[in-house]
C-alpha cells in the first residue's frame, strides 16, 4: 500500500534528504502547476544539480523517461523513472522578489521560489548564492526558431505525476510555483511521495 | 589609437579585472572559435552570472546587441554594445575532463575550458565548484522543435568580435574554447581588448 503523499501549499517550498536509491514522485494535483527542483550532494553540498551539464549529457532542453540529471561535478543524481507530462526543462531561474519587480512591476514582491528555497535549504548550511536554475517541473516553456523564449500554460493535468530515483544521497529542495505566469494565473498545491 | 588585443592561445584561459564603465572586446582573429566568458563581483566573488536569471529578463536564449548579462542577485553585470556575429548563448557548460570522457571517449583528457577558467581564476579566491554555466561567446548551438541540441560551426569570420561594458567592477575568466566539436575541429587563439 503506498502512503498519502506529502503536500506542499500553493506558494511555498520543502526540504528533505533522499538516500540513494530512493525514488521521489512528484505530483501535479489540480493541473497545470508546476515545481521548482533542487538537488544538492548531502556529503557535500557545494555539488549541485546543474542544468549546464545536463545539457550537454543529454544533448536536449527537455528531460524526461531515462534522462539523468547530472551535478556541476559532472555526476549523475536523479534518473527520470517515469513521466506522465514530457514537459519539463532548466531553463527559467527560480521566481524571486527580483523577478517580481523586474518582470511584474510587483510594489510589494513574494519571496518566490527562490526565498522558499532558501528558507527551507538554510538548516541544511546551503546558501541562496548557490541556488542554480532550477529543474521546472511540468514547466511549459517554449522556443520560437529565432531563440525567443515564452511561458506557456503547464501540459499537465490533475493527478499526473513524474518519478525520480536517487543516485546518491540528496538534499532535495522542492516549491510549489509562486509565479501566476507559469502557472496559467493560479496558485495551487504540489505533491510528493518518498518511496 | 588602440592598443594591441591580448591574446589568449589555443586551449587556454586567463582571469583579468574590468572596472566599472570599462568595455571589453573579443575578437575570434581567425573565425570559428569560441570563447568561454565568466563574470564575477570583484566586491563579492559569490554574485556570479547567472544564465538562468539572464533568459528570465531577456526571454531570449540568443543575447546580443541591447542585452544585458545579469548575475545570480538579478543585478546587470555586462551589456552587450556591439556584435559582429549575433550566435551566442548560456546552454552548454565549459568543456572539461569530464566533457571529454563521456561525450569524447578521451582516455587523457585536456582539463578543457572548466580546468583553465578554475586555474585562472584560483588567485581571486573562485573555486571551481561555483563556475557556472559561462556566456558562450560565437559558440553555434541549434535547437531543433523538440528540444535536441546540437553544436554547430561558429558563425564567425576572421576578424569579428562583440564588445561588452562592465556595470559594476567585475573579475572576468575568458577562454580559447577547448573543444573541437564547438570550434569546427581546429583550436584556435581569441584576441581580446580593455578601453
């Protein structure tokens, strides 16, 4: 029998540590809301998941079924298991009080993912600094040929999910989306399962 | 009259300092190399540039003329005053030993774009761990509709270059690009400028 899964509110985010081996699943309840994804080395968390070097492994901007996402030491940590949406990439940072000035004209800015992630890393001794791009999971971004870049509405729909397995011990930083483009205008819940 | 450009030989790296106000040309004397571009605070060697926060403000995987470099604090680093060629991006991280194992096969792997930026860089008190995904200057990556990367010729000709105007005091790493899929299978020199 498998466990209620863990709820992460609509603009907030979670830490926890996976061991290797483990899987994590991550889950879109309503639809069309996606998560930020953090993975840091639990030995030493100056190794971070890096969308550079996953790439350039991967030779594509979308990952998933049977892609690994690689650390800034070039080490595998997640491998995608399974994959209901296709949708996911490295290319938007977290949103941020910034993104919310720069880009919303917001007067008084949420923390955004980024302040949820660093919130929920600081007990882990992880700087905001080395906060990186972020794997957006069930983000919808597209690319025009000439490279101009756009946020679409998430291709997910309610209870689809996608599964990630450990490949060394993480510390795992995961959001539910705080910015209302990504999310087609609405802040709704995220759900994860450790098995 | 304008002083003779620096050159950076083939397969190597150097660090230097740019002053607030000051511009920094490259040029690619004999067209088809790339070269790596790594920008740090000089007040602070954690705010680093951050292609991730770059695509956020620029909604673009192409920068050039009018753009702006931004670093991981959503502050600009380097605008873009001229381009030559109009082909660069923040996708593929610096080549390394690594790049060369698992994408080469290289059994003696040259330590690549990563290893020279690292040991220009050591001396400003940067460790290897916080280079980021560099500014990839006339590196030629395609993304096909499905997201498929691939590495292209540069589009630049003997003689082009692009020219950068520092923001705030800044320590630049800069590179003769290490890898012969990225530089159309020769190793070239970059010659760069300081006014």
């Amino acid at each position: 029998m498998t466990a209620r899964p863990h709820e992460i509110a609509p603009r907030t985010g979670v830490a926890f540590t996976l061991d290797a081996g483990q899987s994590l699943t991550v889950i879109d309840p309503c639809g069309q809301q996606v998560a930020d994804l953090l993975a840091y080395a639990r030995d030493d968390v100056r190794e971070i998941i890096s969308g550079g070097r996953t790439l350039d492994y991967q030779s594509k901007l979308f990952l998933t079924t049977g892609d690994t996402l690689w650390s800034n030491r070039s080490r595998p940590m997640l491998v995608i298991e399974a994959d209901d949406v296709g949708r996911h990439d490295f290319l938007l940072t977290p949103c941020s009080r910034e993104t919310f000035e720069i880009i919303y004209g917001d007067k008084d800015p949420h923390r955004g993912c980024f302040g949820n992630l660093a919130a929920a890393l600081e007990p882990y001794g992880i700087a905001p600094d080395t906060i990186p791009t972020a794997f957006n999971v069930f983000m919808n971004v597209t690319v025009a040929g000439d490279g101009t870049l756009a946020v679409k509405p998430p291709l997910s729909k309610a209870g689809d999910s996608i599964v990630f397995r450990a490949r060394m011990p993480l510390i795992i930083g995961l959001t539910a989306c705080s910015a209302l483009q990504s999310n087609n205008g609405s802040f709704k819940p995220i759900h994860y399962r450790i098995d």
